[in-house]
C-alpha cells in the first residue's frame, strides 16, 4: 500500500467535511443537553459515513470520472440530475448567507461596531477574491487554513481547565431532534468522494477504509469541540459558539476565538463560492460575469432581507440538502449495482434494509426540519 496517496484521500474529505458548521453544533447542543447532543453527533456522523461508503461503491462501478451531478444523470436520469443540482444550489446558498451573516457577528464581537456592517464589508472582500478565481485563493486558502488549524487547538488545550461540568449534565428530552440539521450541515462532504477515487487511483481498495477514517476524524472533532464549548459557556452557549466561550475565557480568548470563526467561515465561503461560480461556468456555458454575480449577490440579497439566523439558516440547508443528497445516493448506489459497468473494489451490506432505514430518517429530517421547528 502506498500511503501517501491514502493519506491524501483521508485528507481531502477531512477537508471537505469540516468547515464553518462546526462553529453551530455547541449551540444545539447545549439546547438539547450535551447527552443527547453526543448522540446525535454520532449517530448522524455514522449515518452520513454509510451514505458516503454507498457513493464510494457508486464511483467505484462507474468508468470515467464524474461530479456527483454526473453520477445522478448516469444512474437516475435527468430528474436525478435535476433534484442533485437543486440540493447543491440549496446546500451552497444556504452556508453563503450564513457566513455572511456569521462573519459580521464574529467581528462584531471583536471590535463592537455594527454586524451589519461588517457582512457587508466581508461581502466585498471575498466577492473580489471569487471574481478573480483560483490563483489567489489557493495562497490564501493555505494561510486562512493553518490559521483555522492553529487556533483550533489552542481553543480546545486553553478551555480545558474552564470546564465546568454541570454544564453537560443538563437533558431536554424535548429537543431530541433540535441538532439535527445544523450537525448534518456539518457533517456533508461527499463532494469529496469521486475526488477520492482520482487520489488512490491504483489503490482504490482502500477508498472504504479512506471513507471509513476520513468519516470518524471529523465526529471525534465535533464531539470535542462540543464538549469544550458547552462545559464552559453550558445554555450560554451562543450561535457562532466562539462568541460566548471568548467571553467566559477572557479578552485574548474573544480576540483568537472569533478571528478562528472569521477565518473558518471566510474559508469555506471562497471555496463554495468558486466552486458554485464554476459549475454556472463549465456545466451551464454562462458567462464569467454573470456566474459571479449569480453566485454572490443572491445571498447578499436574502441577507439584506432580513435573514439573519446563522443556526436556522444552517439547520434548514443541511437538513434539506443534506437530506436529498441522502436519499439520491441511496437510489444510486441500488441502480449502481444493476447496471455498473465495473466491479468495485467494496461493496456496502447486501439487501435494502440499511438504505431504507436511511431514506426514513433523511426525510423525516427533512419533514421536521420544514414543519416542526
């Protein structure tokens, strides 16, 4: 086995799935009590791992490389491609106006003037970035990344001692299913997995043990950071969960704890935003200008409409997109093992079972998610 190359894989969907969601899951989790908030972290964390291992078999039966738009018009037509391109136009706008509104919080909470402002401003910053494409962000995806990294472990090693332990014994058995669509925001990342065959290439029997990994890092992370988050702020716990723990840490932890929120979500927002611009550009033929303006002034205008919950917001795109992306991959992979024109080097449990259950729960997500909350 040559490790590098499977190591690269683990890497990109570690890359893929963790990203500003993060910044959510301590908020729902503090609501429902810290208890259940683990439980559900795991278990959508292991139910999202089964989803993308069900992608995996699908890419691994396809010749050729595709997107995952590519794999639903293979193996469920155009209204397959339809209903993909719709959930990835719902799951990217929905984290786009969710930074945006995050970031000016973030900064609000650093310098004290109005939030409003600050998106704007923020707006205008990475706008300019995604206009002007790929070379710049690559330099600045590599600082804004190391800076994310960094800080990370430093919020987590600094809280430590802050924990207070009354916080995470609290449980509101009424807010079971609170967290869900914010930690399935978190947790989606499949846009990694066709990425994932190019990168082990001659060593694609180990793509389910890359899924697997790359799968169980990002739930070991959520549950840490949630941990630490709840223990020290508990039903303080604000929405951008580096807001309240800065102010319980003191004013070095309000300065690095909210610059680590600015930069995660500035991060994830230039990746989606260039990706998003692409796929208008090279899947639909629309022009440079109008792919940009498409992609950023959308959210900007559901913003200055008066969105302004970064956890709703987040909760509504992760349950709903997360939720269709879900039950498509299922549909696919079944098709998959009928008509793939290649064996995989894995293949997920015999039988339907495991893929109904999963289907059930992506749309009754996506039922309490619309109806309930």
């Amino acid at each position: 086995m040559r490790k590098l190359p499977f190591y690269e894989a683990i890497a990109t969907l570690v890359g893929c799935t963790i990203g500003a969601g993060i910044l959510g899951i301590p908020y729902v989790v503090a609501k429902s009590g810290f208890l259940i908030g683990l439980i559900d972290i795991v278990l959508i964390g292991l139910a999202v791992m089964f989803i993308n291992l069900y992608l995996g078999e699908v890419v691994l039966r396809t010749n050729g490389n595709h997107q995952l738009t590519g794999y639903a018009e293979i193996y469920l037509g155009k209204k397959g491609k339809f209903l993909m391109v719709i959930s990835i136009l719902i799951g990217i706008y929905g984290a786009l106006i969710a930074y945006l509104i995050g970031v000016g919080e973030a900064l609000h909470a650093i310098f004290g003037l109005n939030a409003f402002t600050f998106s704007l401003l923020f707006f205008a910053f990475v706008t300019t970035i995604i206009y002007f494409g790929l070379k710049i962000m690559k330099r600045i995806e590599l600082f804004f990344s190391f800076f994310v990294i960094f800080i990370f472990v430093l919020l987590i090693l600094f809280s430590f001692s802050h924990i207070n332990l009354d916080n995470l014994a609290s449980v509101n058995f009424n807010s079971v299913m609170l967290p869900y669509g914010v930690i399935l925001f978190a947790f989606l990342g499949a846009a990694a997995i066709p990425e994932l065959k190019e990168e082990l290439n001659r060593n694609r029997k180990y793509m389910k043990r890359a899924i697997i990994i790359g799968g169980l890092i990002p739930l070991v992370l959520y549950a840490l950071f949630s941990l630490v988050v709840v223990g020290v702020t508990g039903l303080n716990t604000s929405e951008i969960a580096t807001i309240n723990l800065g102010e319980n840490l003191g004013k070095l932890a309000i300065l690095f704890g909210n610059l680590f929120a600015v930069f995660a979500m500035s991060t994830s927002f230039l990746v989606l935003g260039i990706a998003l611009k692409e796929v208008y550009m090279y899947d639909y033929n629309v022009s440079k200008n109008i792919s940009w303006f498409l992609v950023c002034f959308v959210p900007l205008l559901v913003f200055v409409l008066g969105i302004r919950s970064f956890i709703s917001t987040i909760g509504y795109a992760g349950a709903i997109a997360g939720g269709l992306d879900g039950v498509l991959i299922v549909l696919m992979a079944w098709k998959a093992k009928k008509i793939g024109k290649r064996k995989p080097e894995y293949k997920i449990v015999k039988g339907r079972f495991l893929g109904f259950v999963l289907m059930l729960v992506f749309v009754l997500g996506i039922i309490y998610q619309l109806f309930v909350i």
